[in-house]
C-alpha cells in the first residue's frame, strides 16, 4: 500500500520533469513512456504484476487493464498528448455531467466511447480516458441500473488540476482507493 504523501511527492517529481521535457511528448506512445505509465505505477501505486496493457478485448485492444486479485477493476484509455480531449478550462476535480456540455467535442465523445464499450468487453465497472495530462474518470459499466449518460465524470483538465487536487485524483485512481471501492462514494 502506498502513502498518499509519498504518491504526492513523485507527482511533484513527474510533473516538474514532464514540464522539461513536454515538447518530446508527441505520439500517443511517448504520452505513455513518459507520463501515464510513470503516474499508474509511481504516483497510483499501481505494480506491474496488475498491469496488463494491449489486453484484447471484443472491439479492439485496451492501452491499460488494471488488476487486483487477478480480477480487472480499471480500464484506462490514452490518447496523444496534443490535440487533448477537447476539454476546455474546467474546473479540475469536479464531476460533470456525462451528458453536458464539457464532453461535446469529437476527441472527447471517440475516447469515451471507446473506455465504455472496453470495460463492457471486460466487465469492468471504472473507466479512465486520459491525455497524460488531461484525466476523465467514470463510471462506466454501471451496475445499478442507471444509464452511463445520465452519470457524471471527474475531469482533471491539466496536470496542475491533479496537483491541485490531487487527494480527489489519488481516491479515484489510486489502487489502494479502487480496491476500497471509494469511486462509488
């Protein structure tokens, strides 16, 4: 298990680091190198034995499939740093509604679609879709008979939202906060 402090402090680490390095970040490969696999393994505590990536599912292959106990809780979906989701300024740590107005633009209704129809292939309730520096988490194979689209979502806008908020980030992602469920909170 690892200390929320400890998770911030190597967030403070990566975030400095990408800071230097932000103009070598240009396909949706370097995007993983040199953030997401740094913040899903260093910052959410995430260990490689829970980490499946290019995991085939029914309609394509998932970027991230995270584990614990050998059964699939988390799918994350990456993207390329640039262009983004198409999120615009909003406030980060919030829930939007699913429905509105901050996931209208292409980018963003594509990637969401896909982490849907992926934690469906693989019966996974939490989904992820993620920049590296912009993070979209829901609930998105919902179990208690409610409608994706009538859910809400945490955007994340820019690493310096995480930071920001970062105990939000770290509850929701993090792999002690997804093995105690505290994204149905």
């Amino acid at each position: 298990m690892q200390d929320i402090d400890i998770a911030a402090s190597n967030f403070d680490l990566i975030l400095s680091e990408v800071r230097t390095y932000s103009a070598s970040i240009v396909t949706e490969q370097d995007t993983r190198l040199k953030i997401i696999n740094r913040i899903v393994k260093e910052v959410l505590g995430w260990h490689e034995e829970s980490i499946f990536t290019e995991e085939r599912a029914d309609t394509g292959y998932v970027d991230y499939l995270l584990s614990i106990a050998a059964r699939p809780k988390v799918v994350i979906e990456a993207k390329r740093k640039e262009p983004g989701l198409g999120l615009g300024p909003f406030s980060g740590g919030h829930a939007y509604k699913f429905s509105g107005p901050v996931f209208r633009s292409t980018a963003c209704q594509d990637g969401l679609k896909q982490v849907r129809r992926y934690c469906q292939d693989k019966s996974v309730q939490l989904g992820c879709l993620t920049s590296g520096t912009q993070w979209v988490i829901f609930l998105a194979n919902r179990v208690d008979g409610r409608a994706v689209d009538a859910g809400f979502a945490v955007v994340f806008g820019t690493l310096e939202d995480i930071k920001t908020n970062f105990s939000i980030f770290w509850q929701l992602l993090s792999r002690q906060g997804v093995h105690e469920n505290r994204y149905h909170a």
